[in-house]
C-alpha cells in the first residue's frame, strides 16, 4: 500500500517543532523550547518570533533525519495557521509555503486547538476516542469543551470567559516566585502536599463556562497576606500551597466535565492541551471511568503540550480528504475550532 509521509510544522507560541509521520504513525517529533522566556515571567512575542526563526531549518532536518526520510519523499506540508502569536505563526507558514512551493508538494493548513484533539487519533498503544467523544481542551491559551462529531466536526459547548487553566497554573507559579512555564512545576511539588491545606474558592459561572482570575487573584492576596504574618511562608509551605492549587482547579475541570456529560449524554471523555500533561487532572480521569463509568481518553505524555506530531496527523486526516490550503493562505492569530 501506499506510504504518504506528511512533515508537520509547529510555530505558534513558544515551542519550534516539526514532525514526520509514515500513515499516520510518528517517525520524529522534535521540539526545540525556548529557554529566553524564563526569566521574564511569561513568552515575549518579539524573542519568540526570533527565536522560531532561528530553530525551524534546524528542526525541521533533524525531523527528516530521525524519521530517516529524505524530503522528496514527502507527500504534503501541514502547519499551524493560528491561533496563536502571530510573529511566532509567520514564521512557520511562510517556511511551508516556501518548502512545499520548492518540492510541488500539497500545503494543509492546520487549527491548532483541533490539532491539540485530533493527537489523539496518532497511531499508538493508546485508544482513539470512538465518534462523539466530549473532548476538555485545556492549554496556555484556552479552556473549551468540545463536542467531537467526527475528525472535522467540532463544536465548542463552553469556554473561559477569562484566564485560561494554564495562565491560572502560570500565574499562580509566577505568584510564588516560580519560573516560567510554572504549571509543570507545580504539579511537581503538589506531589508531595497536601491538597486540602488551604481552601481557594472556585469561580460561580453558570453553564459549561469556566472562569480562572478570580482564582489567580484569590491566590494572590492569600499569599500577601500570609507573608506578612511569616516571610519565610512560601518556602515553609510550597508543597502545599501547591497541592491545594492544583485541587482547586482540577475541581473545577471535573466539575464541568460532569454537566457536560450531564447535558449531552455522551460518555466518552478526552483530554487534550499542555495542562493535560498534569498528572492530577490525568489520576481524576483515570478514576471517573470507575466512579461515573465514563470511558477516559488520556493523551500520550508527549502529545499533549505544544509538538508538530498533532499537526502533522492532522495534516495526514485532511490529505486523506484532499482538503489543501490555497497558496496565498496566510496566518490568523484567532481562529476559531
Ligand atoms: O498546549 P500548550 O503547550 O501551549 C498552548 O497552546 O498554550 O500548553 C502550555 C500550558 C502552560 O500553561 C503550562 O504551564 C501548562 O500547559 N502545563 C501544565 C503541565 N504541563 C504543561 N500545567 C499543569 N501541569 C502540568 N504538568
Ligand atoms: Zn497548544
């Protein structure tokens, strides 16, 4: 049978990544992150863009080296179209217009938060969610459920009317003097607290919606508080402070995944997005299909925070479909899914 290899491109936050997939199984995946923002509290845009210009030549041979694929064997070019920082977008779609233009290759354009789902339709060890699946999309940049149809049909049941989970993980980090990307390292030292130390209240919005900054503030004055009573507070209590930050909001995405189960009758439950790496919201899960009799679908570690593999399936379904970008296609900070 035929061998359609699709290279996936991924430019549109911090992260340069590009991929090489064989039929919609991962040949590379390779990430370059981007060290410069650390220290800043948070990705600056301007150093992004750079910096993506700087890796994705890079990137994308090593992608073609370890998939041991040459470049004329590529069947199309899939890459991010938005949303996202659109320095950081410009740099990847203009690289892929130019590489599929140069080898007369098929170019698919990709959403990025349908990528963040469709990750789970990479053939692995793991399951693919069977059609419809509700799907709780959550990263540094949105907080959706979606109601997944089939690969292409999406509808999105209920959004952050502010911050999304991973800002609410950020901030929090960047609150305790953590640095940045914080959600990660929180996960890390809530391992070893105790989740129920100290109470955060959780947001009061109706519906499938979700709210995060009244949580960010929360901790906040929290935390100022207890400072001036002990300045040694968080280092005494960072385990803690921790684990109880991480309940509260792992609370409240299960809160919402329960109405939407409730609404829509539908039982089959994924996750996707950087925030779907927390080992927490991955245990909760794991555990409904027990408590609730839900069937759980729970991305591979790799897949879940920004990578080019999830672009690159995507890329693959919609060859399958012959669904190709126009050459003058051009990138779109908001795009909706
Ligand atoms: O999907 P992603 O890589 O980029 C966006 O499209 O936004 O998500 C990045 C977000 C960051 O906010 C990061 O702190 C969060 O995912 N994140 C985590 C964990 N790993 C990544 N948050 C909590 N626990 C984790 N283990
Ligand atoms: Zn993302």
């Amino acid at each position: 049978s035929e061998q359609i290899y699709i290279l996936g491109i991924e430019s549109s936050c911090d992260d340069t990544s590009a991929s090489v997939i064989c039929n919609g199984k991962v040949l590379s995946n390779v990430i370059a992150n981007q060290e410069v923002h650390s220290k800043y509290g948070g990705v600056v845009p301007e150093l992004a863009s750079r910096a993506h210009q700087q890796n994705i030549v890079p990137v994308v041979q090593q992608a073609l080296v370890q998939a041991k694929v040459d470049k004329k064997q590529l069947s199309a070019i899939a890459f991010t179209k938005g949303p996202g920082l659109m320095g950081s977008l410009l740099v990847g779609t203009s690289f892929a217009k130019s590489l599929a233009m140069g080898l007369q290759i098929p170019l698919i354009d990709v959403n990025h938060m349908q990528a963040h789902i469709l990750a789970h339709f990479i053939e692995d060890d793991t399951k693919a969610p069977p059609f419809p699946f509700i799907c709780l999309t959550i990263s540094g940049g949105h907080t959706q459920i979606v109601k997944v149809t089939n690969h292409f049909k999406m509808e999105v049941l209920g959004e952050t009317i502010d911050d999304a989970v991973g800002e609410a993980f950020d901030k929090s980090a960047k609150i305790l003097g953590l640095p940045y990307p914080g959600g990660p390292l929180i996960d890390k030292y809530a391992k070893l607290g105790n989740p129920k130390a100290y109470p955060f209240t959780k947001p009061k919005v109706g519906d499938l919606q979700f709210s995060f900054s009244g949580l960010k503030t929360g901790v906040l004055y929290f935390i100022q508080k207890q400072l001036k009573l002990n300045p040694n507070f968080i280092k005494e209590n960072l385990n803690d402070i921790c684990a109880s930050i991480q309940y509260t909001i792992v609370e409240i995405l299960m809160d919402k995944l329960k109405n939407a189960v409730k609404q829509t009758n539908i039982k089959h439950i994924a996750i996707a997005g950087g925030v779907s790496a927390n080992s927490e919201i991955r245990n909760h899960l794991q555990l409904a299909e027990k408590h609730f009799g839900w069937s759980t679908y729970i991305p591979k570690f790799e897949y879940t925070t920004d990578n080019a593999a999830m672009i690159a399936i995507t890329g693959y379904l919609k060859y399958l479909n012959k669904t190709y970008a126009d050459n003058s296609v051009t990138a779109k900070a908001r795009l909706k899914v």
